[in-house]
C-alpha cells in the first residue's frame, strides 16, 4: 500500500508539474537546471526556483539536466604484457557544469553521457595496461587513473561535463593466476624466514660463544686471584709453623741443658706423629689408613719410632740418672 500511495503521489506531482508549465509556470528543483526552447530552438537556462514561459510565444520546456555529481563504474577486461588477463575496475565521478553554455552542449550534443564515458575508459585502460606487466600494474594504477581522467577531461570537456575523479578501485587477476601469485609469495617469505632464523641463530650462537668465553676468563681470573691468596696462606702458615717451632727450640735448649737443635726437632716430629695418628682414629669419617704392609716396613717404622725416642732420652737427667 505505501508504495501503491508513493507512485500515485508522484504521478500526481508529475501531472500538476506538467499542469503548470501548460500554464507558463515552472518550478525548477536545487539539483537541476531546466532548457526552454522557443519554436524548437534553445531560448534559456531556467535556474532554480520559480520561472515563467510563454507557451503563446511557442516558448516550451525542452527538458532537464541535473547538476549533481554522479558516479559511474566501468569494468574492463585486458591482458597485460606478460600476457595475464586482468579485470580493472574503474569509477568515473563526473559532473555538468553550471554555466548556461555547458548546459546546452550536455543537453544538445549528447544522447547517452555514460556510454560516451565508458568507450574513452575502455580504450586508455587497453591501450595503457597491456605495456605494464602484471606486477607493475598494482603500482602504477595512481598513473592509470591519471590518464584516464586527463583523457576524460579533454573529450567529455567540449561537452560541458567535469570529470571529479577516476580512480582505480579494483584489479582482479585470473583466479590461477592469483594462486600462482600466492604460492610465489609464500615461497618468497618462507625463503626470507629461513635466512632470518638462520641468522637468528648464527648471532645467538656468536653471542653465546662470547659470553662463555667472557666467564670462561672470569673464571680463570678469579681462579688465579684464589690460587695467588691461597698461596699467600700456606706460605704464612708455614712462616707461622717455622716461627713456633723455632721458639719451641729455643724454649726447650733455654730450659733443658746439653740438649742440641736436632734433638729437640726429633722429638717433636715424633710427637705430631702421634699427634696426627690420634686424629685420625678420634675422626668418624676415617676408618682406615694405608700403610706399608711388608716386615720390612714395619720394622723400619718401629726402629724410626725407637730412634726418636732414644735420641731424645739424654735430654732428661732423670731418666739418665736412672740408668746408672
């Protein structure tokens, strides 16, 4: 029912519009400009608003042109030149002018504006595209459209038309085409990747290289700063053991008389032996020692024992006393 109670709205519009330029008025819309015609011959431009003709004068509305900017979209098929069929689609914008000349000449000079604008598109798209190859056309369709718009403006300009604009919206290559461009694509990025983690790992592998030569030298450093303060220990402890051994010396010659130096260390050897084999059976984590196992062995050990205490008996005059 609206759309019955629209077209019977503008049939009726329509009727009273034609009702009132019988009458000599005429109404003419923002959008459009109205060509008057005097005994079949252009009188005027009606512009918009309210105007009046003189049908008794044989003054009558030849027609309309609007004025807005319209769009068209053309689609054509090519090959480029590595021989690939290609559909690019372009959009013409295209406008009348609004002065009363080019209303004239859009109004008496051209059937069909649209055919006429879609033969020129036709013919600068093949005649431009087959001299690119298919790769380039992507990148060269800003000049594509510039050549299509320069060709427009320069034809469809002696008609009073403006070309706005023509740009390139699509470029569809054949399907196996596209797949083929797709396969060399992926190929070329999984190449691409390959070097990448290739040289990923080349770098990782270097820097991993260094940093263990880094601590490998850090090591070294400080292994040889503890080996350098190690030694400076053991050399003060054994400066330390030498220095209490000679006061020992000296202590017992002072105490004891007819007593020699070598005597003296004789027996404190022999008590540090014993010394020594006291903590070795005192320690629980010691439970054997390794000794030379032949008679031999054990008589030589028994005689050294034997001599350090023997050489140390006429240190005491107790004990010698004893003996006589």
């Amino acid at each position: 029912p609206r759309q019955r109670l629209s077209v019977r709205t503008l049939r009726s519009s329509r009727l009273s519009t034609t009702a009132m330029e019988a009458c000599g008025c005429v109404i003419t819309s923002q959008d459009e400009r109205k060509v008057v015609e005097r005994c079949g011959k252009f009188e005027d431009v009606l512009d918009a608003g309210f105007s009046c003709v003189l049908p008794c004068l044989c003054q009558f509305v030849k027609g309309s042109i609007s004025t807005r900017i319209q769009m068209l979209e053309i689609n054509a098929e090519t090959k480029t030149k590595d021989n690939v069929f290609v559909g690019i689609k372009v959009a013409v914008q295209y406008q009348v002018n609004g002065d009363s000349q080019s209303i004239q000449d859009a109004m008496y000079k051209l059937t069909n504006p649209r055919m006429q604008i879609e033969s020129y598109v036709l013919d600068v798209v093949r005649s431009s595209v087959p001299k690119i190859d298919l790769d380039n056309v992507f990148l060269e369709k800003e000049e594509i459209a510039a050549s299509i718009k320069e060709m427009l403006n320069t034809t469809m300009g002696g008609f009073g038309y403006s070309i706005l604009a023509t740009p390139v919206t699509d470029i569809e290559p054949n399907n196996e085409v596209k797949r083929a461009m797709n396969e060399i694509n992926k190929a070329k990025r999984l190449r691409q990747a390959a070097v990448d983690e290739g040289e990923a790992i080349k770098i990782r592998s270097i820097k991993e290289a260094e940093a263990e030569a880094a601590r490998t030298e850090i090591q070294a450093k400080a292994d040889a700063e503890a080996k350098f303060m190690q030694g400076q220990g053991i050399a003060r402890q054994r400066q330390a053991i030498v220095s209490g051994l000679r006061d020992s010396v000296n202590c017992f010659k002072a105490d004891v008389a007819g007593v020699d130096s070598k005597q003296v260390m004789d027996l404190l050897l022999v008590t540090q032996y014993f010394d020594m084999m006291k903590d070795i059976g005192g320690n629980s984590r010691s439970n054997a020692v390794f000794m030379n196992h032949s008679p031999g062995a054990l008589q030589d050990l028994t005689q050294a024992i034997q001599g350090g205490f023997m050489s140390s008996l006429p240190a005491a005059p107790s004990f010698a006393q004893v003996q006589r």
